[in-house]
C-alpha cells in the first residue's frame, strides 16, 4: 500500500509537471522558436558570417563573428561540426573555431528563449552575456596556450571562407516578425499585459472542469509547482492534433505543400492565439480577455503570411517549414520525457539537500553546480527543467547559472566529437577552461543578485577579457620575432 | 557515376541521401552510392556545412537540401 501510494504519487507528479509545461511555458516560447531556429537554418545563408572567419581576418571581428555564428547559425550538429573543424582547420584558427563551439549549445535562439520563459529573463540575459564573453575569452586563451599549431595551419587555408552572401531585406522582416511573436507572447509589460476587450462566452462547467483539473492534478505554489487551468488543457489538446497534422503535412513538406500542411498550419496560428488571450472561467460562462499580446501576435503573424506568400520562392519556404519540424521532430520527444522525469524526481529531492548544499552563492555551491553538470548529461533544452527545478527547490540564482553553463557546452559526445578534430590533449585543456568559466559565471552572476553593483562586475569582465587580449598580442609577437630570427638565421 | 553523401549522420543527410537516389532513379543513371561520415574526411572537401552532396568528385551542394529537380538536372549534365 505505502509503496503503490508513493508510485501514484511520483507519476501525478511527472504528469503535473508535464502538462504544466505543455500549457505554461511551450507555446508562446517554444512554438514561435522553433520557427525562428528553422528560418535561421533554411533562410540565413550561412556565407553571410562565416566570411568574416577567414584566416586573414583580423582578430576583433573574427572572434565576434565566430560568435554571432555560435548563436545564430548552428542549432544542429549538421552545421556545429563541420562549421567548427572548418574555421580551425581552413580559417581564424583554434581560438575562434572554440569560441563558435562554446557559444553554440548555450546562446542559440532555442535555449535561451526557452531559459528567458521558464526560468526567467534575467538568467537568460545573464546566459547570452557570459557566454558571449567567456566563449571569446576560452577561445583566445586556448589560442594563446596552443599557437605554435596555429602557425602550422597557415598554408591550408583556402577560399571557402570567401563566398560572400547577403541577407535579403524580405529575410530581415521575416525573421524579426518570427521573433516578435516570440517576444510579444513572453515579455511581461503593461502595454502587452493589458486586457483591451472582453468576450463572454456562454460555456458553463468550465469553471467546474477547472476545479476537477486542480483536483486531479494537485499542486503546491509554495513549492514552485503549477497548476493546470482549463486553458492549459485547450491548448494541450490544440497542441497534440498540430502534432499529427504536422507529422503528416510537413515530414516531406520540402518536396511540395500537402492538405495537411495547410491544417497543420493553421492550427499553429490558432494554438499561439488561444495562449495569447486570458482566460477566466465562472459560474455563467468563460470570460475571455483580449490582451495587448494577441494583438501583438495577431499583427505578426499578418506579416508573416504576407511575406511568406508574397515575397518568398515556395520552395524557400517549404524548406523553412521543413527545418522547423525538423527541429521539434528532433528535440520535443526528449524534452517531454525529460520534464516528465523532472517531476518525479521533484517528489524525491528534500529541499534541505540542495539548500545545504547551493543554497548560497559560495564556491561549494558553484562547484557543485558545474560538477553536475560536466557529469550529467541530458538532452538539448531538459537542462532548462532540471535547472527550474533545482531553483524551486531553493537554489542560488549564482549555482544555478553556474549549472547552467557547464550543461550544455561538455557532454561526453561533444568531448569525444571534439578530441577527434582538435587532439585529446586540447579537448582536455578546453574542458578544464569550461569548467573553471563556468564556475566564474556562477559567483559573479550570484554576487550580482546578492547586490555586488553591475558596473564592478563589468569591470571585472572587462579587466579578464583585456589581460587575455593583452597576453595574445604580446604571444604573438614574441612568436612572430622568435620565427623572423629563426629564418635570419638558418639563410 | 559515384554519388557522395557527406554527413555525420543528421537527419538532413538521410534526406538527402532518400532524395538523391529518387533522383537517380528518375535519371536512370547507373550510380554508386557512397556515405561519407567521418569529420576528417568531409574535410577534405572545400565544405563549411553538412549534408554536402558530391557527384564524380564535384561539390554539388553544401549546408542546404537541393530540390529534386536541381539534382536530377546535375546527375544528366554530368551523364551527358
């Protein structure tokens, strides 16, 4: 009895934390980014960036363009892999080839919209900050500790880094409407939060639906957990039959548009409206509340269809749309089943474990925080829940970033992919950098929400990032007299 | 004709690779082919992005799915 009682209770608990998710964070978050992520993927030509990773190239706009393609081109291994051997083998080198791969798994559009959404939009900026930053800095120390093989590399290089392309202005507008949608559905201000109209619907036993839901999926607020409300269900339900329509409509939508891909489509447009609208059930009927958010999306979306009819071949679409179920096709699976887990394990973790032990923004507890993320590995985007979870369960904000850090960029596969292309030695080295940067990431980032002022922080930063320039230049330059006098003296 | 598939194994290389033999089919050319998976290898092509679809040792495309049609008009240039 006791065991089957503790059995019922994880499983409430993983499905609680499921469908609270699905119908909280996914779809005004996760929807529109997967968009952005196939757009970016079909519609970007990648020459656009990667001509400024050239070997010849200078040094201050190769390693913040190693790291804008970080964030924008690669949100799949098809392009992070070859787009890093490239730029270490044939281009800007070592240095800037680490800052692409650092920047990569944590700064993509994908997980920090994500992050911003269900944890919150200050760990998400403080994500796309530190790893801008660190992402540079590990770059330019590995090319500092490695640049003898940098020098050996010169006579590879060849003219792929050449290529040039434009981004179209249609590509521009497209791509910032996508991200409008994801910014108008999540960003909390008035003039979105605002309720503009209300609708009345005459439905009655919503508001008993309701209470049955809370009934059956209970839920603790003081414990971090959410409810689900009879709109989370609308919207779950939306949800799985945009799943089947797309499953059918989009699988081959890259070799011509189907009935399907119309429906599947359109169900998407009515999925991110109803989770724009508020939505309060009593006892006579629904009340529904127009906000400035669905107007917002509404005005989006209207921009969107336009361009995609109007401006674009279809076939750049179909590719657009491919790539982006491609994405969910890849990721979602593994996301639900790991928030599912996320819930169990949220029953069997005592909050008094992680408060000992992260509770404050130490150096045990960033520590902490990176060794379980180096060891643990979880697919694309569930570190986001775990890291959720371990903040309700009374995490510092400092470890939990510090976690966050460490999770995505090491994983036993990125490490071996990594050894096979660079050496194990320097793959080795790139870890332990990881890890210590992560750990740094962490107490700065805890010392700013525990009131260190932001302009120390940033002098901080500034200060670590100008001695590494610094120490590069001077390298170089000694490197550079050390080869002249080398050949001076051999002729 | 040796037809190439360059890829670390991504869904978009199985796709390609599905589209190129439609298109070999269609063509009726007699054609090999070959998947190429490991990094140093790909490398050696003049590529920055994978799937890369490579046609009698020629680049045919890199880091994008070409349409069927752009396929089969680069398997009969090359037959002919």
């Amino acid at each position: 009895m006791e065991l089957s009682n503790l059995a019922l209770r994880l499983f409430q608990g993983g499905l609680g934390n499921l469908a609270a998710y699905l119908a909280a964070h996914v779809l005004l978050c996760l929807v529109p980014a997967f968009f952005v992520a196939g757009g970016l993927a079909a519609l970007v030509p990648k020459e656009a960036v990667t001509r400024f990773l050239g070997r010849n190239t200078p040094r201050y706009i190769s390693y913040p363009a190693a790291a804008a393609a970080g964030s924008l081109l690669a949100v799949c291994s098809c392009t992070i892999v070859p787009l890093f051997a490239g730029i270490y083998k044939k281009g800007a080198g070592l240095g800037p080839a680490i800052t692409f791969l650092f920047i990569a798994p944590a700064a993509n559009i994908l997980a920090l919209a994500y992050t911003g959404v269900a944890i919150g939009g200050d760990i998400a900026l403080a994500r796309i900050v530190l790893s801008w930053t660190f992402g540079i800095g590990i770059g330019m120390i590995m090319a500092l500790i490695f640049r003898r093989d940098d020098v050996t590399h010169d006579e590879d290089t060849n003219d792929v880094f050449a290529m040039q392309a434009k981004v179209p202005a249609r590509t521009w507008v497209f791509m910032l409407a996508l991200v409008a949608i994801l910014v108008f559905g999540t960003l909390k201000v008035g003039l979105l939060t605002n309720t503009y109209a209300r609708l009345t619907l005459p439905i009655a036993g919503v508001d008993r639906f309701q209470a049955a839901l809370y009934r059956l999926l209970p839920f603790d607020a003081s414990k971090g957990e959410e409810g689900v409300s009879a709109q989370g269900v609308v919207m779950i339900v939306l949800l799985a039959l945009t799943g089947i329509s797309a499953w059918l409509g989009l699988d081959k939508v890259d070799q011509g548009f189907n009935r399907w891909t119309g429906l599947s489509l359109g169900l998407v447009v009515l999925t991110l409206l109803v989770a724009a609208v508020g939505m309060v059930p009593h006892a006579d009927g629904l009340d529904v509340f127009l906000t400035g958010k669905l107007f917002g999306v509404m005005l989006a979306l209207g921009v969107i269809a336009y361009l995609a009819k109007r401006s674009f071949d279809p076939f750049e679409i179909q590719q657009w749309l491919w790539e982006s179920w491609r994405f969910v096709k890849q990721i979602f699976p593994l996301l639900v089943v790991g928030v599912f887990f996320v819930g169990v394990l949220r029953q069997i973790i005592r909050p008094e474990w992680i408060e000992s032990l992260a509770g404050h923004n130490t150096l045990l507890g960033n520590m902490a925080g990176v060794v379980f993320g180096v060891f643990m590995y979880f697919p694309t985007l569930v570190e986001v829940p775990i890291a959720n979870m371990f903040l309700s369960l009374g995490m510092h904000r400092g470890p939990l970033l510090a976690y966050l850090m460490s999770d995505p960029e090491l994983s036993l596969q990125s490490i071996l992919i990594l050894s096979t292309i660079i050496g194990r030695f320097k793959a080795w080295t790139y870890v332990g950098w990881v890890a210590l940067f992560s750990l740094l990431s962490g107490l700065l980032y805890g010392a700013w929400v525990d009131g260190t002022s932001l302009l120390l922080i940033i002098l901080y930063l500034v200060g670590l990032l100008g001695v590494l320039a610094f120490g590069l230049t001077w390298a170089e330059r000694r490197s550079r007299r050390a080869i002249v006098a080398g050949q001076t003296r051999t002729s | 004709m040796q037809v190439k598939i360059l890829g670390i194994g991504c869904p978009k290389c199985k796709r390609l690779e599905e589209l190129a033999r439609e298109a070999a089919r269609e063509t009726g050319v007699e054609a090999t082919f070959v998947k190429v998976t490991d990094v140093p290898s790909i490398m050696a092509y003049p590529i920055l992005g994978t799937p890369a679809l490579v046609i009698n040792e020629q680049v045919k495309s890199a880091g994008r799915i070409p349409q069927k049609a752009e396929i089969v008009a680069w398997m009969k240039e090359l037959e002919g």
